[in-house]
C-alpha cells in the first residue's frame, strides 16, 4: 500500500459518521416498543410485530443522507489525494534536482581537492628524487674523502722515516695534521647530513603515502557521487534501500572533512618546503666542503714546496761549503806537509850549530873563550830551538785545524745525505703521491 493510499484509509477510518439532526444516532437501531415481541403469552391470532410507516420513511431518510454523506467525504477524499499526489510529485522532484545539485557542488570540492593532492604527490615525488640524487652525492662525497684521508697518512707516515735533525715538526707537517683533522669533521659532518637527508626522505614517503591514501578515498567517493549524479527516474539500476537514510557513526562532518585534507596538504606543503631547504644546504655544504678540502690541498701542496725549496737551497749551501771546506783539507794537508819539511830542514842547521858548540866547549884553559863566535853559535842555536818550537807549535796547530775541517766535512756529507732523503721522502714521495687527490668533481660527489 503506498503513502497516499494508507493516508486516505487512514482518513476514512477515522472519520466520524454524521447523521442528520432530524434523527437520532442510534433512531435506526431503535425499535418501537409496539413491534417489540411480547414477553407474556402467544399473541392472538396472526399478530406479528411490524414498523409502523414513520418509521419505514425514517430508515430511508436515515440511509439516503448517509450515502449523500459519504458521497461528500469521498469527494473531499479525492480532491484532497489528486492534491496530494501533485504536491509529493513536486517535492519529490525538487528534492531530486536539490539532491543532484547538491551532489554536482560535492563533486566539484572532491574534484579540486583531488586535483590538489595530486600536485603536492607529484611535487613530493620530485623533491623525493631529487633528495635521493643528493644522499647518492653525499655517500659519493664520503667515500672520496677517503683518498685525501689516505692520502696524507700516508704523507706523515713516510714523513716519519726523515733522519735525524731532519725529524722537525715543520710547516707541512702541520698543514697534513690540519687536513686530517679537517676530513675527520667533514666526514662526520657528511654522515650526519646523510642520516638527516634519509629521515627526510622517509617522512617526505609518508606525507606521499597520507596524500595517496586520502587521493584515493577521495577518488572512490568522487565516482560513487558521479554514479550518485547520473541516477534518474528511469535508471534500472537503482532498488529499495530502507536502512540507508540511517546515519553512520562513522560519517564525518563537512567541516572534519575538509579540516582533514587540508591538515595533509598542510603537512605536506610543509615537508616540502623542509625538502627544499634542505637540498639547499647540502648543495652548500658540498660546496663548501669541497672548496676547503682543495684549499687545504693547496696549502699542504704550496708547505711541500715550500719546504723542498728550502731544503734545496739549505743543500746547495751545505755543497758549497763542503767543497771549501774540501778546499781548505787540501790546502790543511799541504801545510802540514810543509811544515814537516821545514821541521825537517831545521835539522841539519841545528846539528851543525850544536856540533860547532859542542866541539869549542873542549878548548883548553883560556881558550875557552866567550868570543863573537861562541855567542854567535849560541844565539843561531837559540834561534833554531825557537824556530823548531814555532814549527812544531804551528804543525800541531794545523794537525788540530785539519782534523776539525774533517769532522766538519763529516758533518757536512751527514747533513747533506740527511737533506737529500728528505727531499727524496718529499719530493719523491709524497708529492707525487698527492697527484692522485680527487678532483673537485669527485669531492663534489658527481
């Protein structure tokens, strides 16, 4: 039974009959007391109980006015469901086409959401990539810190073999020890960044994944509305759901709902922009660590040269006085030899002197005489012994100065062998060992 049916029933049921107020409600009921059968004995002969005329004419009466009566009311009835039915007709189709608007609007907000979160998953997908492309640098970068790392332990440690006073804590040492201090930071520096670009890219994933997930019911619920729209009067496909009019627990608010997306797109906007600072930094910090790492090559680089051109020049001076100091052995030697000699030639001088003393010491009596002679002889022998002192005094004295001038050229020929391996340890060795540091793209992290 439809609703207009069951409202109609519902009217004609509850209607009260109306009687006209000639007659009594219950006049038709009524039966007069002279038809009414006797309560004593039989009556006499063929008397039965019968209406009197009035009473016929009353029950017509009676049965004409109901019938013109309920002729009315169906009447009224029928007008009143004729309005009925056009009234629910019209508001159903008003609240159809209400419905369908509002549904249109509904997809209208579902389509510009969806459109929204669209672009922020394909912003947050680019920025991810691109923060992928710098944790791939930076590991590079990391790892090709590990050469110049190498590179000046390596320097240090054959460093360490220099000789004797060549084993000084000079400007190059200092500049080695500043580099490896200086690619410890910057591998630290590098790792933390490294971890920091992976948290990034894990929290930039989950806004994506929110993002996704909020695209997707929102693209579920934009085809249902569409579906939702394109239903008619003439759709088949449509059937009696009694318990759908019946609010969910779980239903948002219109408010809740777009608070809801709008805190995600938020969030993402927000990560996004945090991306974008963040590949701005690393690219900073690749750079800059990049140009001090070169920079502190080139100061270790310019202290080598620096210290072999000193060594060169400290060399060449050592060469040059050693060949004096060779010179002046020589010329030692030969003045010791001379000396001899002349020590040598003193010798027949004073043997004849001392002989020519010894021989007038025997004059007998008188004639043992101090004459011009005897003090001549004495005064030649004087001089001899003088001049025989002198010489030996002087031989002694070159004897000394030729052996300082030999431990002079020993420590001349040390110093130079001790100079000559340092610049064959710092020349030889670590310069050319530091022609393998990365070049500036390597440590860039290309």
């Amino acid at each position: 039974m439809s609703t207009v049916d069951k409202m109609i029933s519902d009217m004609v049921v509850s209607r009260p009959r109306q009687y006209s107020s000639a007659i009594a409600p219950d006049a038709s009921l009524r039966v007069p007391e002279a038809f009414r059968p006797s309560n004593g004995g039989a009556t006499v002969g063929f008397r039965s109980a019968k209406y009197t005329p009035m009473d016929w004419h009353s029950n017509n009466y009676a049965i004409l006015q109901q019938a013109e009566t309920d002729a009315t009311a169906a009447e009224r009835i029928q007008r009143l469901s004729k309005s009925l039915c056009k009234k629910s007709e019209a508001d159903a189709q008003s609240r159809q086409s209400e419905g369908t608007r509002h549904l249109g609007g509904r997809l209208q907000e579902i389509h510009l959401l969806k459109s929204e979160l669209q672009g922020h998953i394909e912003k947050l997908l680019a920025e991810t990539d691109l923060l992928l492309l710098l944790k791939t640098r930076l590991e590079k970068a990391l790892d090709a810190t590990e050469i110049p790392y190498g590179i000046a332990t390596d320097n240090l440690t054959c460093r360490e073999r220099r000789l004797g006073p060549e084993l000084v804590k000079d400007a190059v040492e200092d500049e080695l020890l500043k580099e490896m201090d200086l690619i410890r930071n910057i591998q630290a520096l590098l790792k933390r960044t490294i971890d920091q670009v992976v948290c990034q890219i894990q929290i930039n994933r989950e806004a994506k994944m929110t993002l996704e997930l909020d695209w997707s019911d929102k693209w579920h619920a934009y085809n249902l509305d569409d579906q939702c729209g394109r239903y008619n009067n003439m759709s088949r496909n449509t059937q009696h759901h009694p318990s759908s009019a019946t609010m969910q627990d779980q239903v948002s608010e219109p408010t809740s709902w777009l608070q809801f997306s709008q805190e995600n797109l938020s969030r993402a906007a927000q990560e996004e922009h945090t991306t974008m600072n963040l590949r701005v930094l690393v690219e900073r910090l690749l750079r800059d660590t990049t140009e001090d790492l070169r920079s502190q090559c080139a100061a270790v680089d310019q202290a080598f040269s620096q210290r072999c051109s000193d060594l060169a020049e400290a060399k060449t001076l050592l060469e040059l006085q050693l060949a004096q100091i060779l010179d002046q052995i020589g010329a030692q030697e030969r003045n010791i030899v001379a000396l001899q000699q002349a020590i040598l030639d003193k010798d027949a001088p004073q043997r004849v002197a001392q002989s020519r003393l010894y021989q007038r010491s025997h004059r007998p009596n008188m004639e043992l005489c101090r004459d011009d002679p005897q003090l001549s002889l004495v005064e030649e022998v004087w001089q001899l012994d003088a001049m025989l002192s002198s010489l030996q005094q002087q031989l002694a004295e070159a004897r000394g100065s030729l052996a300082h001038l030999e431990e002079s050229r020993t420590a001349l020929e040390k110093a130079i062998a001790c100079k000559t391996h340092s610049l064959l340890v710092d020349k030889d060795k670590c310069m050319p060992h530091r022609r393998r540091y990365p070049t500036v793209v390597a440590l860039a992290g290309y």
